[in-house]
C-alpha cells in the first residue's frame, strides 16, 4: 500500500510574487504546504575540482500522492530535515497512477 510507504514528512517551498516598497515586482520562497512522501537515494557522483577540494551531488526520488501537489512545478522545492533538495523533474508513475516520481538534487551548502 502506498501510504505505508509514505513515510516522510516533508515541506514544499513555492516561488510567490510580491510587490516590494518601491513598487517593483520581486519573488520570494514562501511554505507552501507540508505533504507526505518516500525519499530514495538514486545517485551521487563525485566530481574533483581545483584546490584539492570535492564536490558531491546526490539525487533522490521523491514519490508522492499524486494529487497531494496539483500544480507541480520546477521551481518550488522540498525542505527534509534542514536539507534542501531542488526539483530536478517530475513524472508520473504509469503503473501506478496514483503516485508521481520527482527526481531532485540534495543543496549543500
């Protein structure tokens, strides 16, 4: 069953447009709501660069209800356990239509 495996609480961030003092549009992140889900590991590759130093880049599958987001987007984001991870892209499950796979990249900064 798929919400045994949604086990994971997670925030969603969205872009939101505002107008600042001036006038002037700017857009900010903004808690768009708190949904439920399963984080899997995908990948992670290691790159070297000057300096003697590494960089990491880890991607995880995000699986959701695939009415838990209705309007899903590229720019909006997930917070799990003070971690960032950025929506790389999103598809729907086929076999089970009832889900939708989101690939994202865990921000370290």
């Amino acid at each position: 069953m798929l919400a045994e495996k949604l086990d994971k609480k997670v925030d969603v961030y969205k872009k939101q447009k505002i107008i600042n003092d001036i006038g002037q549009t700017e857009y900010n992140y903004a808690l768009f709501k708190s949904v439920w889900a399963n984080i899997m590991p995908t990948s992670t590759k290691v790159a070297n660069y000057v300096a003697e130093t590494d960089r990491a880049e880890y991607t995880f599958k995000f699986i959701l209800r695939e009415n838990s987001i209705k309007e899903l987007t590229r720019d909006m984001y997930f917070i799990y356990k003070n971690q960032r991870y950025n929506i790389d892209y999103f598809v729907p499950n086929f076999k089970n239509k009832d889900r939708v796979e989101i690939l994202c990249k865990l921000v370290v900064e």
